[in-house]
C-alpha cells in the first residue's frame, strides 16, 4: 500500500457507482424449498421444513419477532429471498456454547447482533442504574441478553464451531465500529472487531452488504478476501499484499496550518503599503518628472501554478484513498485526537463521497489495522418495497405464545405491542442531531418505500393481524415527515459534507414538499376498515412549518389528542451544540397547531421534549428552560438526561470538552470549549430544573438559585418557580400517570380467559393532562409534557439510540 503524504484534494464530484440490485442475484440452489412460515428456532421445526442444515445462523439478543421492524426478521427474510436457510437463535443462555449448538453449525456463517438496542443502553439508565425491565424480552423480564452482548455470542459461537466465520452486525457493532468512548466504563474501549475477534463487522442497515458477502461466501469465496464490500470492516496486517494501490491520507494529528502569507489589498496606496513595513515613501523624497511613472500602479493578481514535486497538487481518486485515523493507542489517552478522529469520521458519512478509514490498534507484533469501507449505497424504492415486501408472520415466534395461543400477559413482548400496527414508511434521517446515532447507523439520505407498498401494508394489518380494531398507531420512521424528503440534485448530494440539511436553516437545495405523504395519508385512511390513522413518530416541525397544509392534514386527521415533537431546549447554547432549531422555530409550529385544531374543533395538546446535561448546557441554561416551562404552564412527567451513545459527536464533546463542529486545535485561544455536565449531583439539578414542580426537587433547586444569585425565584407567588414552604415528602416520585390508571380489576371483573369486562378498565395516555375527578368537565390543567427514552421513534428499529 503506497502512502504518499499529501493533503486531502477534493476531485469532481461524481455519482457513486450504481450498485447491484438486491433482486439481481441469481438464488442459492436452497430456494427449492420454499418460505418458512417461522424462520426455524430449532431442530424439530428444522425437520417440519425439510431442512437438513441451516446455511446461516441469526444470533439476536431479541426476542424473534417477525416483523419488519425487528432486525433478525428483516435480514433473515431478505436472506431467504435469495435462497438461504436460515435458522434463528434468539436470546440463548450465554453460560455456556451448548445454546448455539441447537441449529448444528451454518454451511455459510453466524450473523451475530445485540439486538435492535445497544445491550448496553438496554441494561442501564443514563445514571448508570440497572433497568428492571427489557421490552425485547417476552413479559418484559430483564436479564436475558449480557452486556456487551456482541462480544459475549461471538466468543461462544467460536466456542460451539470454532472453523465457522462469524460475521458480525446490528446498531451495537454498527455504533462501536471504530475506537469509541465507553460511557460505562468511562474510557475509550477498541472496536468492537478487535474486541470479539469476529471475521466481518457490517454497519447501518445492511441488506445490500450481507446479501453480497453471503452469495460470495457460496460461491467459496474465503472470507479473509472480502475486502472490498460497502458497509463493511475488517483487520488487517499493514503490510497485507491484498492492500496494495491504495493512496494514504495521513489524519493521525490534529491538523497545523502553517505560515500564510498576507493578501495584498487592491484598495492600498504605495505610502499606506510602505508605512506597514516601516518604510518613508513620502513623495517629497522623489524626483517627480512630467516624464515620470506614475507613483502608484494598479495591483496585479498572478497565479501561481504548483509544482509537481509539490504533494498537495496530487488529486487521488476517492475510491483507492483512505485516511488514517489516529491509532487506539493514541485517542485513548488524548482527549483531543479523540474528538479530531470524530469529526473526521461524520465528514465520511456521505455515501458519495465518503473514503475508506483506517486505524490502528495494537503494538509490536499484535499491531493491526481496522479497515472500514465507505457507507452502503442507499437502496432504491424498488428496493425498499422488496425488503418490506417479504412474507413476514408480523408475530412473535409461537414459543413465545402462552396455552391458548396468545402474546399476553407474561408472554407478550412489550416491544411488539408497540409497534404490532405501525407500519414504517422509510429510513434515515438528515437532521444531524449531534446526540443521536441515526445519521451514522441508517444514513442521512431517506430511503423511502413506494406508496402502493405502504398501502399494501397496511391492508395487511388490516386483514391479518389479530387483534386489530382499525386504528393504525403510526405511519413514520425515525421521523415522520422525512417521507421522500431529499436534495433536489444528486450530483450536489454526492459532493455534500454538511452533517445536516437543517441546521443552522433549512438548506436551500432541500426538498420539503409534504405533497407526497399528504396524498399518501389521504388515501390510507380512505381504506375500509381502517378508522384511524395516527402518527406515532416524532415531528421535525422546521419541515413541518414549511408545509402549513401538511399542518392542517395532521392536526385535523392524525392526532389522537396529543403530538409528540422535539424542541429539546429553549436556550441558544445547547441548541447550537445539538445542532437544533431555535425556540421561535416551535413557537410558529405551535401557532399553527392550535390554529388547526381549534379550525376541526378539537382540543390537542403538543407533548413537546426536553433534555438535560446534554454537553453545552449551563446551570442558567436549564434555570431559564424551567421557566419557561412555567410560563407555558408545562409539568415534565419524565425526564430525559443526556446519554452519551457511542460515537454520537455529542458523545465526542461530553469526552474532550471540545466542539468537533467548530474544528479541532490543540491551540487555547482556538477552537471551542464545551460545557460538560458531569457529576452526580450537578446532572441531578438539571433533572430537577425541568422538574421544577416535584417537591422533592425545591431544597436541591433553592439552594442552585440562592448560589446562582436567583433567589427572586423563589417565592410563593405565581411569577416564583418553587415556593418558600416545603411539604412533608419521602423523597420518593409516583409518575402521575398513576393517578390516571384504574387498579387492576378483581378475578370477579374477568372474563373466562382473564379478559377484563368491558368498561371496568380505563386507559391513559403518556402526556395527557390528568383525569378531572372533581365533577367539573373539560380537562384539567397545566398541560404535562412528555421526555422521550433513549431514542424516540415508534418502532424498535428506528429507536435512536443517541438519547
């Protein structure tokens, strides 16, 4: 591998090469048997479909749900659209190898993920504090996936077959792909390829990576030598002969510019140009003739052309360049190489762009370099009508049921309930929200699913999933109204290195016609059968503002009482580090709602979201969000605190105390510092500012504000925060929502079958105001606002870690 020392030299933007069709594959001979109604769990179901081995072993820390929002089924099912058996292994006890031996060893591999959460993220809370529940998990029983769990079912797959490849996969190996900061442990942790020593680590949504790698693997293919797939990383020795061609961008420091020579200004006199250096050009001192040049000559601007010897006149082309990143060794003691590896990483995210990257981890004779190759291609809509096409149950696996059949009680799957009648109409997401991972997992470029395959859908949910009462819960993705948002030039999105179309504006080459998801929301709740079509996912409402008549459709059709949306903050300095519109953004979307509703007569609240000491956040910051909350008559039931997920740039911050944003210098006087909210105690007063009206805050809030010199909040009047009185509290907090909740009903009150009686059993909503118990009608106030966990979305798929 040559490794000239040259500066990065952007050639023509060009269109990436048009990838091979997912549906271009000629089958694997195994299509012959046809399509599992479950993908197989076992030995017995293997038996029932004729199977004598399994092609590929799917190893989940999920629960298998097969559905489209579940990754195992997504990848299982494209897999065997192209012609391969593949069995399931889902949550397996990890004490020992005997788990992954249930199916026998793969012909092809094991794909090996943590599920549709980081494991690590699904056991612990933003306060490091074990969780008691897992929604991914049958009866929401927690404890049945370890953390770490990409490192945990590699180890034993290599135990149960140590010659079978293990390739590796899902949002945990997708997020831990380079040396990234570890929140648990409060270090830098190597990749996750180095760490579980797997063959192959692929990255994003990776149908179009494991479909080629599994076609290549059967034709014999070794996989040491698949080097050369999209969406992929993999170890190699430095000096590996299969490597060689490939032109080298030194990144491993931060960069120095060095001396800069002054522009001269057009607009200078001679006296003006020579007083800057010193010099006397009076024209006393020079003989003046009728014959003479003038004293002054007009400026001259040559261009200089560069040598050839020179190395930043050498223009590489981009798919034979990769930049080094500085080496594990290195950002794991260096705070600042950590956040300059970072803000290399997202300039490589654009599909059309983006170059391979290289870091080192290890020394001496262990030393390797971990390879990672540009994002996938995005898929087309034929392709993304393909994937969601497939003959999913759109269940949980029968394992699962209880003697009657049923996903209730101890056996349903909480994860699956919510999302049982969503349908999801897209992936990606562009807003670049520097505190969620979705940009570097699914892409900023949407992938949006044609209208007659949403609609397809939902008929299908309609007709066959039991249980259905005609409400859709949601038509979105990681955010509803992305639908078929996107740059209006290709070539122009293949140049882009923006980490977001919307911040600090909208970007003028962005399309934000709604018209297509309009037409789209019209013609699905025109279906018989279907009563109700609401919209689960999260709003992007700087979008929305600028469709009023995508607005109006929303609030008079899909709202069932309440909207979520995502202002996350009121204050500039937060915001700037989020990369988040200003408040005056959702003060225009809010003027429009209420114009809306109040237009279809109905009374609609907005649930809007907030987050604490997320990096950049001040004590003032967060005094002022609380009184704004107050001022708009708004009481948090939950809170979310900032949760540094791997490789997120907010992360990036929260570990240097540098702005990757703004670039990287080791120089004071250079670059921004960040606010960093860490310690116990100070992350507790942010909660509490947002939780202003809990009583149990106001002793940890009078004493913030008397030391921020703010005391003239506290008082008893309707202009003070918290009053002066304390009242007799346990310190304990019960959600409101209780008081919403009816107590479980009596064995009397249950149908045979334990089915409550109709009408003894109430239902509450998250974020709605509380039920008026004193008589009076109308609903109670303030209104109650909602702070989503980690990752909003209505979907498990589409959760955003980065919360």
């Amino acid at each position: 591998m040559s490794s000239p020392t040259l500066a990065a030299a952007r050639p023509a933007a060009t269109l990436p090469e048009k990838p091979k069709a997912l549906t271009a594959y000629r089958p694997y001979w195994a299509k012959r048997f046809g399509t599992a109604p479950f993908l197989p769990m076992s030995r017995q179901e293997m038996d029932q479909l004729g199977w004598d081995s399994c092609d590929i072993i799917i190893v989940s820390g999920d629960a298998y749900v097969d559905h489209p929002s579940f990754g195992m089924a997504v990848i299982g099912r494209v897999l065997e659209a192209q012609g391969f058996r593949v069995g399931i292994i889902a949550q397996p006890d990890w004490s020992s190898a005997e788990a992954f031996k249930a199916l026998g060893a793969p012909n092809l591999f094991f794909g090996v993920a943590a599920g549709n959460m980081d494991s690590m993220i699904n056991h612990y809370t933003a306060d490091r504090k074990i969780r008691s529940d897992d929604a991914y998990t049958p009866g929401g029983v927690a404890g049945k996936r370890p953390d770490r769990a990409t490192l945990v079912y590699t180890q034993r797959c290599r135990e149960a077959f140590k010659d079978v490849p293990v390739i590796i996969g899902g949002i945990e190996a997708s997020l831990r792909r380079i040396a990234h900061y570890d929140y648990w442990q409060d270090k830098v942790r190597r990749s996750v390829l180095v760490d579980s020593k797997a063959d192959l680590l692929l990255y994003g949504n990776a149908e179009r990576a494991i479909v080629e790698v599994a076609h290549r693997l059967a034709r014999k293919e070794p996989i040491e030598s698949i080097t050369n797939v999209r969406g992929t990383a993999f170890m190699r020795r430095s000096d590996d002969p299969n490597l060689a061609g490939w032109f080298e961008v030194d990144s491993t420091e931060v960069d120095t510019p060095g001396h800069i020579d002054a522009l001269l200004s057009p607009y200078q006199t001679t006296e003006e140009a020579a007083a800057e250096q010193g010099v006397d050009c009076a024209s006393t001192k020079a003989a003046a003739t009728p014959q003479a040049e003038p004293a002054t000559k007009p400026v001259m601007l040559v261009r200089s052309p560069l040598q050839k010897s020179d190395s930043r006149a050498l223009v590489t082309p981009r798919e034979r360049t990769v930049i080094r990143l500085p080496a594990y060794e290195q950002v794991k003691s260096d705070p600042v190489l950590y956040a300059h590896a970072s803000r290399v990483l997202h300039l490589e995210t654009n599909p059309g762009n983006a170059r391979a990257l290289v870091q080192s981890h290890g020394e001496g004779h262990a030393q390797r370099d971990l390879w990672v190759n540009p994002p996938p291609i995005p898929l087309s809509m034929a392709e993304m009508d393909h994937v969601f096409d497939l003959p999913y149950a759109r269940s949980p696996h029968p394992a699962y049921a209880d003697a009657s059949g049923r996903h209730d009680a101890e056996t349903k799957i909480p994860a699956w309930e919510m999302i049982r009648f969503s349908v999801n109409i897209m992936r990606g997401c562009f807003g670049g929200c520097t505190f969620c991972s979705i940009t570097e997992h699914e892409g900023r470029i949407i992938q949006s699913r044609s209208e007659d395959s949403v609609i397809r859908e939902v008929e299908e949910i309609r007709d066959k999933v039991k249980g259905f009462t005609g409400v859709v819960s949601d038509l979105g993705g990681p955010t509803a109204n992305m639908y078929r948002l996107g740059c209006k030039t290709p070539e122009i999105e293949a140049a882009c290195r923006k980490p977001s179309c919307v911040y600090p504006g909208i970007c003028p080459n962005l399309k934000t016609d709604h018209a297509p998801l309009i037409k789209m929301y019209r013609r699905a709740r025109a279906l018989p059968g279907i009563k109700k079509i609401l919209i689960g996912s999260g709003l992007r409402y700087d979008l929305a503002v600028e469709s009023p008549e995508y607005v109006k459709e929303l609030v008079t059709h899909h709202v069932g009482g309440y909207l979520k949306i995502a202002p996350e903050h009121t204050e500039g300095g937060p915001l700037s580090k989020m990369m988040k519109p200003g408040i005056g953004t959702y003060d225009r979307f809010k003027a429009l709602f209420e114009q809306f509703s109040a237009e279809a007569g109905k009374k609609q609240f907005l649930i809007p979201y907030f987050i604490a000491a997320h990096p950049g956040t001040s004590d003032e910051d967060m005094m002022n969000l609380a009184v704004w909350l107050k001022h708009n008559n708004f009481r948090a039931d939950q809170v979310q605190t900032f949760y540094p997920s791997p490789m997120a740039t907010a992360t990036a911050m929260y570990h240097s105390g540098l702005n990757p944003l703004k670039g990287i210098s080791r120089d004071v006087r250079k670059g921004e510092k960040v606010d960093i909210v860490k310690g116990d105690k100070r992350r507790r007063l942010h909660k509490a500012f947002l939780r202003y009206h809990d009583p149990n805050n106001w002793p940890l809030l009078r004493e913030a504000l008397q030391a921020m010199g703010r005391a003239d909040l506290i008082g008893n009047g309707k202009h003070h925060l918290i009053p002066t009185w304390q009242p007799a509290t346990d310190g304990a907090y019960v959600s409101p929502r209780r008081a919403n909740s009816t107590p479980a009903p009596a064995p009397a009150a249950l149908k045979a079958g334990g089915q409550p009686v109709k009408g003894q059993v109430l239902t509450q909503h998250t974020g709605l105001p509380p039920r008026n118990t004193t008589g009076r009608t109308g609903l109670a106030k303030p209104q109650r606002a909602g702070a989503a966990p980690a990752g909003r979305s209505s979907g498990p798929a589409r959760k955003k870690t980065g919360r």
